[in-house]
C-alpha cells in the first residue's frame, strides 16, 4: 500500500465520508469528538485533511461566503474513491487482526 492511512487519518477520512461531501474542518472535527469521546484540535484535522489531499483520498471545494462567517467560505471535503478504497483496505486488515485476537488460544 504505497499511501497508507496513518490511524488519526483514517479515522479523519471516515468522519469526512459519513458526511458525504458537506463535512468541512469544524463538523469533521465534531464528529471525531462525539464517536471518539474526546477532545480533537481543529488544527490536527486540517493538517490531516491536507495531507489526505496530497495523497489523493479527498478532495475539497470552496463554498460560498455566509454572513456569519463574516464573508469567508467554508472549505468542504469529499472521500475520493482512492480515498474509499484505503478505508476498506484498513477495515480488512483491521479484520484480520482482530480475528486473530478472537481465536480459541492453541492447546
């Protein structure tokens, strides 16, 4: 797997694809905080979001400027398809795992 997904990446591609394309920095790093239980820098986010977008597992586009944004745009990410198959590669593998973990131990 030449652009493997590093774990706080994955799990930034997930949020990012469970919101299908209208996930921008601040719902992305909302949903992480609700499903993880934790606190999550907006900061780590975007550095994890462009770094799957050099790598190819999202892409992103510029919304349009809201009053209560003072102007500004909102940058929303999609999963790319490679971006999709890398989450089904680590789910596999993730699988494997735990199948061994699951085993009867050997006699």
């Amino acid at each position: 797997m030449p652009d493997r997904l590093g774990g706080f990446e994955e799990l930034v591609l997930l949020a990012a694809a469970g919101l299908k394309g209208e996930g921008y920095g601040v719902t992305i790093q909302e949903q992480l905080e609700a499903r993880m239980g934790q606190a999550v820098s907006v900061g780590a986010v975007y550095a994890a979001l462009d770094r799957l977008q050099r790598k190819g597992f999202v892409r992103s586009r510029v919304g349009g400027a809201t009053k209560e944004r003072g102007g500004r745009r909102r940058r929303f990410f999609e999963a790319t398809a490679p971006g999709l198959r890398a989450l089904r590669d680590m789910r596999t593998i993730r699988a494997r795992f735990w199948q061994a973990v699951e085993a009867p131990a050997a006699p």
